[in-house]
C-alpha cells in the first residue's frame, strides 16, 4: 500500500491546527483499499483462520467453548475448506468438523447477504456522517453513525496512523438485533494490510434464557491469487 510521507514539523502542524475537510476522502480512500485487498483474496487467494468462541449464562457459568482452525482456498467460482483442528467444550471433535465441512450444500439454502454496508464503501459514504479525531500519540480516529436508520447500518471509529494507514475499526450494528443487548466487533489491520485479528462480543437476553459471547478470529498465511500463481 502506498502511503503518503509528510515531514515531521508539517505532520505536527496539521494536527494542531483544526482537520481540513479534504482528509476526509484520503481516510477513507484508506480504508476502502484494505477492504478491496480483502475482497481480492476472499475471491481468489487462500489464508488459515482460528477462530476462538466461548459464550456464558447469565450466572455467569461457561456453558460452551468452541475451536476451529481452517485452511481456505478460492478460486473464481472454486472454494475449498480445510478442517486442520477443531474442539467442542474442550473434546477434539477434528473429523466431525471435517465430515460437516464436506456435505453438499442443501438446496434451497438462502444464499448469504451482501456485506455489511461499510462507511468506506463509495456506495455507502454519503449514508454516514463522519467525524475526525486527532490524537496525541499522532493518530487520527475517524467516527463514523449513520445520518438516518438504514438496514445495516453501522457505528463506531477507525484508527489511521499518521500517513493515514487503517490499523483499526471499532463497530456494531446501529439498530442491534431483536434480544440483543451487545454486540460489538475490533478489527486489527496487519502491517501487510489485510486484517489479521477480529475479535467480538455479545449479550442476548430472553425472559428466561441469556447468553454473553465472545469470540476471537486470528488471520494467517494470507496469500493474494496472483501471488500464488508466479
């Protein structure tokens, strides 16, 4: 990712005195290049994913944990997973997961929705008002609500350095789902510029039933389809 130098004495005038509007797009530009990368090998590249899940009662008493480590490959209309290891409340149960993974997809299935509405997506920008915010370490968090309800919508900040790279986004949804009293996402950006941690939270709440979650996604091995094709 090319990212613009600036001369430490203008970088420290330019956050002392107030945010030009003109930053704005270059931050979200930013951020849309992260996102686009990721989309890329979401569609034609491969990484491994471990993902982490624990959820609790509302005494407060672990009822279930959940492990998987899995290896994706895509290729335009091919997509492969790869069970490498998987555990239910602390049991291997690898070759269940591996039998699941392998069943045909049933018909009828709904195919899944298109991705969340991101404020950086250029369809979606003018839908939220956006808000910057310098920091003292040199950092600049942008917070991002939406200028009225729309299905999706999100809220919360990204933190971009100061040569205006995405390192982070804080989220969650701006109308929660029916019974949710949380639910919340972080993801971390890499230095490579794909995202390499995603980590959420959540409590549902029922009259007699409750849940709080929290799962961690950890992104290795991240390899873009032109790059494996050499």
């Amino acid at each position: 990712m090319n990212r613009p130098r600036f001369l430490p004495g203008i970088l420290a005038l330019s956050f002392a005195l107030p945010l030009r509007a003109a930053r704005l797009p270059d931050l979200l530009d930013s951020g849309w290049q992260v996102q686009r990368r990721w989309t890329a090998v979401a569609a034609n590249g491969s990484f491994v994913y471990d993902f982490a899940l624990k959820a609790w009662n509302g005494a407060g008493m672990l009822k279930e944990s959940f492990t998987r480590s899995v290896r994706v490959s895509n290729r335009g209309d091919q997509h492969r997973s790869e069970v490498l290891s998987a555990t239910r409340d602390g049991r291997d149960v690898t070759e269940e997961a591996r039998a699941d993974e392998a069943k045909p997809s049933r018909p009828g299935r709904p195919k899944p929705k298109d991705d969340l509405p991101s404020p950086f997506d250029p369809r979606f920008r003018d839908r939220y008002a956006f808000r910057e915010e310098p920091q003292p370490d040199g950092n600049v968090d942008l917070v991002f609500r939406p200028r009225s309800a729309f299905d999706g919508a999100l809220e919360g900040r990204a933190r971009f350095d100061a040569a205006g790279a995405l390192h982070r986004v804080d989220f969650a949804p701006a109308k929660r789902p029916r019974f949710t009293k949380r639910l919340d996402f972080t993801i971390i950006i890499g230095a490579d510029g794909y995202p390499e941690r995603v980590e959420s939270g959540g409590e549902v709440s029922l009259i007699i039933w409750k849940r709080k979650f929290e799962s961690t996604l950890l992104l290795r091995d991240v390899r873009a389809g032109e790059k494996e094709a050499r």
